[in-house]
C-alpha cells in the first residue's frame, strides 16, 4: 500500500463543482489501494480578498493579525472539500495547521515549517480515513497561527511529504503540468515531461507559476519528487525529479519572464 500527499490548488477547487470534482479524484486514488492525505489551498480569489479588506483596514495591518485572517480562506476550503469526501460514503475529516501541529518558525507571514506531528493523522489513514489538511499555514512556537508566504500550500505539500514519508508528492492544479513558455502569451507551448529541481526552481524565481520556489527548494533539499498533474485531464503531467534522471538532449528547456 502506497501513502500519497494529494495537493489541490486554488482554482482546483474554485466552485463547488469543482471541489466535488476533486472529492472524486481523491476517492479514486484512495480506490486504487492508497493511503491518502490531502492538502488544500484556499478557493481561487479567497486570499486575495482578505487581503484586500486588510488593507482597508491599514496600510500596515499587524502581520500576526494578518496570518490569522489569510489562514481563514483554507479553513473553508479544507472543510468543504472533507464535507464531499463524506458525501462520497468514505471516511474523512479536516486538520488545521494548529490541530496536528504543524510547528513553524516565528517569521510571521513568510514562515518556516520546523516539525509536524504525524501520529494521530497516520492512526486515521491507515484506519480507512481521508485526512484533508488546510495549506499555507502553521503555528509558532508563540502558540499564534503562521502562514507561509503566499503560494505557501505548495511548501506544505512538500513538508507534508517528508515529514509523512509519502511514497509520491502530487500538486494538483489548472495546467497539465509544466509547460515552456505561458500559453497565453504563446499557444506553441508544450508540456515538459521531467524537469531537473534545479530547473524549476530557476524557472519559478523567475515567473513561471506553477509552484512556490521555496517548496520546489525543499523537495529539492530533500529530494523528494514532485509529480505536477491536472485536476481536469487524465494525462500524465510533469515530473520534478533530480538531475541525474534528466535527458539533457535538449538545449533549452523552458522560458521564463517577467512583465515589460
């Protein structure tokens, strides 16, 4: 039996629709004799609201403050998501950074994951249950509630994979995978079937949107493969994986930019 971190972004579970859609996939995957845990973002548009009404508030809103209110967007996502795993007629339920701990740093909203406790969602899983935990967030060694910088699910995905020992890492989002260059700039742009950590990593600091640069930095620390797939397709998407398993037949492998 195989343990899989399941990661579904933003626009993954933009609608209700769309989070049925995912509770699916997840029940197919548990079908095929999985052990599954889940990371979810919040709704696509949620943070950027929050942030907005922040910043009606002040200029310069409290940064702890802050982390509690943009935490909130996964709290409902990671709650509606478990909602219609249940509906499914499987065994499910919701954990927020607090509730396992996920422990960070104090670096409020940029923060570090320091350790994760396992033992009581690892008990549920292997029970038959479906853990869904909230991305993007955490809680300091003050006892307040800590996000990870925004695109932060990406690093707990990764944390989640280590810390859990998952046998694959999957981010679930709107694209097929890693593509060259930005479709709508350029409808040519293929898909990359592997792509080198560093690679990715010097395409995400540079632009390209796909993952967080600092969770594709942790799955390269500690080599743990990522599997960048669709929530709307069935094909197979893109793996990040460790240089020495990269053809290097080609000269470039993708464009990366920047507005004007």
């Amino acid at each position: 039996m195989k343990r899989l971190a399941l990661k579904f972004g933003g626009t993954s579970v933009g609608s209700i629709e769309k989070i049925k859609n995912v509770a699916n996939i997840i029940k197919k995957r548990q079908k095929e004799g999985n052990e599954v845990i889940v990371i979810v973002s919040a709704m696509s548009g949620v943070t950027n609201e929050l942030e907005k009404k922040a910043n009606l508030i002040s200029k310069n809103f409290d940064s702890k403050e802050l982390d509690v209110l943009l935490s909130s967007g996964e709290q409902v996502s990671s709650s509606l998501l478990s909602g219609a795993i249940i509906n499914l007629g499987l065994k499910a339920r919701s954990w927020l950074g607090w509730q396992i701990p996920i422990v960070t740093d104090n670096n409020y909203t940029y923060s570090q994951i320091m350790k994760i406790r396992t033992q009581e969602i690892l008990s549920f899983i292997s029970d038959g249950g479906i853990a869904v935990i909230a991305g993007f967030q955490g809680i300091s060694k003050e006892n307040r509630i800590t996000t990870l910088g925004r695109g932060g699910s990406d690093l707990s995905a990764v944390a989640i994979a280590k810390f859990f020992q998952t046998d694959s890492c999957e981010i679930y989002t709107d694209v097929e995978g890693v593509l060259t260059t930005d479709p709508s700039i350029n409808k040519k742009a293929k898909k990359i079937d592997k792509i080198s950590y560093e690679e990715m990593l010097e395409m995400a600091s540079l632009g390209a949107k796909v993952m967080q640069p600092s969770a594709v930095q942790a799955s390269m620390i500690n080599d743990i493969p990522i599997h960048v797939r669709s929530t709307f397709s069935e094909k197979s998407g893109t793996e990040i994986i460790s240089d020495g398993n990269i053809d290097h037949k080609k000269a470039v492998t993708g464009i990366a930019y920047s507005k004007k």
